[in-house]
C-alpha cells in the first residue's frame, strides 16, 4: 500500500485545486509514490488502495506527470505512441479489475440467493 503525504495548500499556485479521487473534495493527502493522486482522509486512500491504485499507480504517475518539449516530430510521435500504449493498458487493467469486481459481486448475489431459497425450502435444522 502506498503511504500518503500532507498536501500543504499555500504551496501550490491558487489556480490549482486538489480534489480527492472518491469523493471529491478538497484534498489534503497525496500518493507518496505516483505524488498525483490526492485523497481527503486515509480512508478514501485505503479504499482507492484496496480497489484499484497499488495496480495503476506508476501507469498514472507517467500518464500525469508533464510532458517535456522534444524538438524533433519523430520524437513526439514516438512519445505520443508510448502514452497511448499506456493508456490502453490502463484501461485495459481497470476493466478488467471491475469486471472481475462485479463477477464477484453476482457470484456472492447468487451464492446468497441459494442459500436463502435452501433455508426457506428445508427449514433451518438442516445442516449443510
């Protein structure tokens, strides 16, 4: 799990507003490790940990962290491919991480289903 630094509001220019990833507040914590991604409490940056950032973290720091200037136009266009190819394992891991989310959530939906359907046709005495 990454840790979380104190976000400090008079270091950044006034025109820059953190907000936190869940809930959209103003932040007050950020990624110590990707240093982009900001939270208003250490739940909301658990709650992102657990579900999805430890597994996108460094995809993320690179996707927003600024671009330096390159002079040549094959240099850009190379640069240009590689952050769409980021882009596209990003998605890529996040569907499959959601996915794999809302199987588990019908799986114990119908897991939950049989068991009450069971209870209700054998009655409780019955062991399982």
């Amino acid at each position: 799990m990454a840790t979380a630094e104190l976000v400090y509001p008079l270091a950044f220019p006034k025109s820059i507003a953190h907000k936190c990833e869940i809930c959209g507040k103003t932040a007050s914590r950020m990624c110590s490790k990707c240093r982009v991604t900001y939270y208003c409490s250490e739940e909301h940056q658990t709650a992102d940990n657990v579900g999805i950032h430890d597994k996108i973290c460094s995809t993320l720091a690179s996707l927003r962290s600024k671009q330096p200037f390159l002079p040549s136009e094959e240099e850009r266009r190379e640069r240009d491919r590689e952050l769409r190819d980021r882009k596209i394992h990003l998605i890529e891991v996040t569907r499959m991480i959601g996915e794999r989310h809302v199987n588990l959530f019908f799986f114990w939906k119908e897991k939950t289903f049989c068991l009450f359907i069971n209870f209700f046709i054998s009655g409780l005495s019955r062991s399982f």
